[in-house]
C-alpha cells in the first residue's frame, strides 16, 4: 500500500501532518506511532510462533498415538 504513494504523495501527506498537529507535536506523534507498530508487530510474531507450537505438539501427539497402535498391532501377532 506504501509503495504506491510515492515521493510526492508522501511529501504532501507529512505537510499536512505538519500543518495540523504543528512541529511541537510531530515527534510525539511519529513515537507513539512506532511504539504502536511495535507491539502489533510483537504480537503479530507471538499468534504465529503459538500457531507453529501448536502444530508442532499436535504432530507430536499424533506421532506418539500411531507408534502407540503399531506397538498393539505387533504384540497382538506375537500372541
């Protein structure tokens, strides 16, 4: 979505940013908007690091059940 604004576009949007809020509130503005992207980032890697966990301990779980009833499969043919 960035990458279509351009140089121009990005220029005119930071004029106006500065008209609005003016040069005292800039800096207090860019922080608390690299803050935010910072925790939604922090979380964003959280949610996919807890998705790959969980998929890994399922492939466990499986991995586990199926050795589990090849072992009863073998030992009922020892019988």
């Amino acid at each position: 979505m960035l990458a279509n604004i351009g140089i121009p576009g990005l220029i005119l949007v930071l004029v106006i940013a500065l008209i609005i809020f003016g040069p005292s509130k800039l800096p207090e503005i860019g922080k608390a908007f690299g803050s935010t992207l910072k925790e939604f980032k922090k979380a964003t890697n959280e949610l996919i690091n807890d998705d790959s966990t969980v998929k890994t301990e399922e492939k466990n779980r499986l991995q586990v059940v199926d050795e589990a009833s090849s072992n009863k499969g073998s030992k009922s043919m020892e019988v």
